[in-house]
C-alpha cells in the first residue's frame, strides 16, 4: 500500500444517496465494505464523518437559529452519522472505536490523540466524531486537526466527484479535472475543496489532500495502493 495510515474525510451530504435528508442504507454498507478492503490490506483508518445530511449549522443560522447553538446540532449530527458507520463496520467484523471532541458518555470515548493511535495500531477504525468540540470550526478543519493528531500520511477526501475541477464538472461540462495542484495554487484560484482554516492547517503540517471519488465502490482501495485517481493537493 501506498499510505500506512489515512484520514478520510466523508461529506454527512453523501450518507443520502439518493435521499433527501438522511442516512441511505445501501451507500452506508458500500462506505462499510471499502473500509473493510482497506482495513484488510493493512491500512490504519481514521475517519471523520460530516453532518450535513441531518443538520448545518449555517443553513440554521441563515434561517433565525443562535449560529453557536446550531454549530452544536451540527457537531451532534456527526455523532449519528458515526455511530451509524460504526455499527454498519462492526455488522461486518470490522472492530471501530468511537471518539467524540464533545462529552458523549457512554457512547463516544473521549477525543485523545494516544487512545486513537492505540485503537489503529491494534487494526481498528477510530471514527472521530463532534467535530473539534468547539462551535465556529467546520468539519473540514475538524479534519485537518484530528489528521495531524494522528500523524496521518495523508487526508483523503471521499465525495461524489472524482478529483478537483476548475469549475464544478456538474454545473460546467467544459470543466477540467486538476491532477496535482500546490496549497498556494489553491489558494490563488480559489477552489473550494475544504475551508481556508483546513488548506492552511494542511499546509503548515505539509498533510497532503487527496480528493476522489468514494461513491465508486473499490476506489478506496485503488487509491491507497497508489492508483492513479483524484486530484493531490500537497507542498
């Protein structure tokens, strides 16, 4: 394998499917079952998994909600996604521990940089949910933060897209996929691939991000062996 330990970063958005709101039992158990490939091919697998699928804090303080209040309904919304992964991984023998930046007792450990490592070096996932347990800090910096706790090799970006494009591929068919791309470069063309607090945390702790593909079933595992898929965002 390319990468000996990941942290990969899941949009709450992409646990629908083709739902509107909620959790897609079928792209819950496909998430499940790439995690398995992985796990079994020896990688240590962090994940942190967003919430936007039940609730944004943003969108809500759009609408009249307190912005900090909604910010911890959104954090709580990634403890239900991630609580979901964890039994969607342990119904098929895969063994996760749940870590949570808020005090969830008893069902998430707390967030501890040694008890994550711990939990990968004994070959389990460690699913860090409650964002960085502060308000105003998005999943994405939430991201880069736990990554750089853990010393991942890289941060991988699973979403419905296959790489960084210099429009959205969905809205502009005369989009262009990117293959590498520099911090700086992110930065200067303004690509909206995770918030600025994340591209600088990255790029201070020089964490690569590699954005690709995950609703493709087995491209988890193609790019952990060093397929060439995505786009790379690295120093």
């Amino acid at each position: 394998m390319k990468y000996k330990r990941v942290l990969l970063k899941l949009s709450g958005e992409a646990l629908m499917g083709d739902k509107n709101h909620g959790i897609d039992p079928e792209r819950l158990n496909q998430y499940a079952e790439d995690v398995r490939l992985a796990v079994d091919g020896g990688v240590e697998i962090a994940i942190v998994i967003g919430g936007g699928n039940i609730y944004r804090g943003l969108s809500g303080a759009a609408e009249g909600m307190d912005r900090i209040q909604g910010d911890y309904m959104g954090m709580m919304a990634t403890v239900i996604n991630s609580m979901a992964l964890q039994s969607a991984l342990e119904k098929i023998g895969v063994k996760a521990d749940l870590f949570s930046g808020l005090t969830i007792e008893p069902i998430a450990l707390p967030m501890s940089r040694r008890n994550a490592i711990a939990s990968l070096k004994e070959g389990k996932v460690a699913i860090i949910s409650g964002g960085t347990g502060n308000p105003v800090f998005t999943t994405d910096t939430a991201s880069a933060l736990r990554a750089v706790e853990i010393e991942a090799d890289v941060i991988m970006k699973g979403t419905r897209v296959d790489g960084i494009y210099t429009a959205d591929p969905e809205k502009d068919p005369l989009a262009t996929k990117y293959d590498t791309l520099s911090f700086d470069e992110v930065y200067e063309k303004g690509l909206k691939i995770m918030d600025l607090t994340a591209i600088t945390l990255c790029k201070e702790n020089e964490l690569p991000i590699l954005v690709f593909d995950m609703n493709t079933k087995g491209n988890l595992l193609k790019v952990l062996e060093g397929k060439d898929l995505g786009t790379i965002v690295k120093v």
